[in-house]
C-alpha cells in the first residue's frame, strides 16, 4: 500500500483507495499486456500463429494476469498478415469457445511490411479489421514514421494514414493505443489531440530497444516520462494519461521493472522477446507467452501491486463494458464472404466497409489518387 495526499487522490492508474483514520490509502493496480505473435518472431520458437493458438494463448495469458492481448496475425506461411478474416476468426474463437474470458482484445494497425509502404492500397488494407470486425476494443496508433534498424526498413505511419485512422478509431468506438518509439512521437500524439483527431483519455506504450528509436534502458523511461509530463503542464497532452512500457530483446526486464517502479502499466509477450533467461550453465531458457505473464504477475505482486483484472482495466482506461452476448451476436451476423468482399474491394475508390457507411479509407485513397506529389507533402505539413 501507498500513503498519498487528498489532492492526489485523481490518479487514473489507481483508482482503488479506501480511508482510514483520516488518511487515504490506495492500492496501485496494474495493467499487464500480453503481446502474443508479432509481425516478425520467427519459427522455432514458441509463437501462436494459427487462429486457434493464438485464442487458446489468449485465455491461458488472461487467467495468468494478462487483462489485454495484443494481436497479430500470421498468414499460412507464418508471415505477418494484416487479414481481417484472421482477425475475425481469432476473435470469434476467443469469445465464443472460451465465454468467461473477458480479456480487452487489442489489434495491431501494422503487421505486413509488404503493406506498409504509404500506398493507398496498403494503408487501406492495414485498417480493413478494424472497420469491419467487432469486438476491437484498442488498436495501435504509431505516432511516426522511423527506421526499423541498421539494416532494416521504414515504419511508415504518414499524418494522411493517422489521420483517417483516428478518425476510423473515433466512430467504431476503438480506443488507440500510443505506441511511441521517441520523444517526437510523444509530441505528435498531442498534436493529433489537439486538432480533436484522437480523444482523451490517452494511452501510451513506450517501445524501446529498436534501433531507430530509444533504447530500452531505465534512463529512457524516465526521459520520456518526464516529456509527458512537460507536455501536459503545457496544455500540450491532456491530463488523463495511462502509460503502459516493454523493452525488446534484453531490454524487457530493465523496462518492465522501470516501469513499475514509475508508477505504469507493463507489456510483456513473444512478439517482444523470446529468452527468458540464462541457466546456470549460461544456456538460454526459451520463453513462452505463459512463462512471460506469469513471471510479470508475479514482479508486480512483488512490488507491491495488485495485478488489474479486464473489468479493472476497462475502468482504468475509460473503456465500455464488455457486453459478451452482443459481440458473439455480431461476430455471428458478419460472414467470411463480406470480409473477402472487403479484400477483394480494398484499394479500389469505394472501399466496401462491411458495418456502416464510413467514408475515410475511400477519402484517403482518392487524396492520394487525385494530388501529385508537391500537394500531398504540403497537406501533411499543415497538419503540423
């Protein structure tokens, strides 16, 4: 337990208090996220790729502690696909085959390099589930474009395709997740807020390690921690923030303990990191999902934290309740024939948007259709 003042009693991350000879007490309660699969995780290791591991992973991590899965999907050759019919068959199997299971369903809005290029067609593709599946409670919001590594490619995430997915965000009632790699991102996220692109309450996922970005040391945390909030004393980031952090590689330790001892959320999970320590002998002890979770529960119980339930989580980050009977009966009303229709349309001037008339991804693809290429620089630049 924690002794904290009246006046700090607004706090969106604990939210659990109780008074007690007049002084206020609170228990901290934590949000751990379970990173599945990833884009990139190769073979070999213990990764869920079919829609059927990845939802029996699911329930196993969310009854470890796990009150989010963040999803990725994999084609029939283990590569990173952004296909809504995976989409859609995970999260079926999810609600339907395991009903107890409230876990907060969090999808990547990247995962296939070979659509991540800022052409129509791909930026079109990289939100097809997200407008047509149900039952997406979050989704990846990467604040900026940067290079993977050296050698590695670009991450391309240019103010024409934020924009249309913030604005696709908002009127399917999906919550972004911040996933910020550097301190530029951090400000772009309270540009976008600010023009009323993104809504607050705003969530953070610090990602460090990468080789274009920060790295995954404690000192990083802090740094961008302390950006926030200089953001916010300057009316540049709203007051209601939640911050969750992973580190890749290495780095996952480091960071998962940083960020408890700073007060935030942690990530842990397979698509971040695949060792999960050394033995003895100095040998490798491969991890899994499960593994990775458990041991988070357990760091967070050991810091003196409650481990934060799906309900509490929802809670904590401003999210309905999940209503399970009218997921399961819109998951049962979509077919996979409208979401290969949606495929088939995808890049074309009228988008076909299974739920509703939404008319961003047709809008996105005609500006870059329509504008050379002097034009559409200089609309991105005036978004800034």
């Amino acid at each position: 337990m924690q002794r904290i003042l009246e006046a700090e009693l607004y706090n969106y991350d604990k939210v659990f208090y109780y008074f007690h000879e007049r002084k206020y007490y609170i228990m901290a309660k934590t949000i751990i996220t379970a990173a599945l699969t990833g884009a990139i995780t190769p073979h070999g290791y213990d990764v869920p790729e079919t829609p059927e591991e990845i939802a029996k992973t699911a329930y196993e991590c969310w009854k470890a502690g796990a009150a989010i899965v963040h999803l990725h999907m994999r084609d029939d050759n283990g590569a990173g696909v952004m296909d809504p019919v995976k989409f859609y068959e995970t999260i079926k199997l999810i609600r339907k085959n395991y009903p107890d299971c409230d876990v907060i369903i969090n999808c990547t809005s990247s995962g296939d390099n070979r659509v991540s290029d800022d052409s129509p067609y791909g930026n079109a593709v990289r939100m097809l589930h997200h407008a047509n599946v149900p039952g997406i409670e979050m989704g990846t919001f990467d604040a900026g474009t940067f290079n993977w590594g050296i050698p590695g490619g670009i991450f391309s995430n240019s103010p024409t395709f934020l924009t249309t997915l913030g604005n696709l965000y908002q009127e399917r009632n999906i919550k972004p997740e911040f996933e910020v790699f550097d301190m530029g991102m951090i400000r772009a996220v309270g540009v976008y807020w600010k023009k009323g692109i993104v809504k607050a309450p705003l969530h953070f996922q610090l990602c460090l390690g990468v080789v274009g970005g920060l790295a995954a040391t404690p000192a990083d945390v802090q740094d961008m921690l302390a950006y926030i909030q200089r953001l916010q004393a300057e009316g540049n980031l709203p007051k209601e923030v939640t911050v969750s952090g992973f580190g890749i590689g290495k780095g996952h330790l480091p960071v998962m303990f940083s960020a408890l001892a700073n007060g935030c959320h942690v990530r842990v999970g397979m698509e971040d990191n695949v060792v999960y320590g050394y033995d003895k002998e100095g040998k490798k002890i491969l991890a899994n999902n499960l593994m990775l979770v458990e041991r988070a529960a357990r760091a967070v119980e050991a810091y003196g934290n409650e481990v934060a339930t799906s309900a509490e989580a929802r809670e904590m980050l401003g999210l309905a309740p999940l209503d399970h009977e009218a997921v399961v009966k819109a998951l049962d009303a979509l077919t996979i024939e409208d979401l290969e229709k949606a495929k088939a349309e995808c890049g074309k001037e009228d988008v076909v948007l299974v739920f509703g008339s939404l008319s961003y991804l047709g809008e996105v693809i005609r500006l870059e259709r329509e504008t050379n290429v002097f034009e559409r620089k200089k609309e991105e630049r005036t978004l800034w």
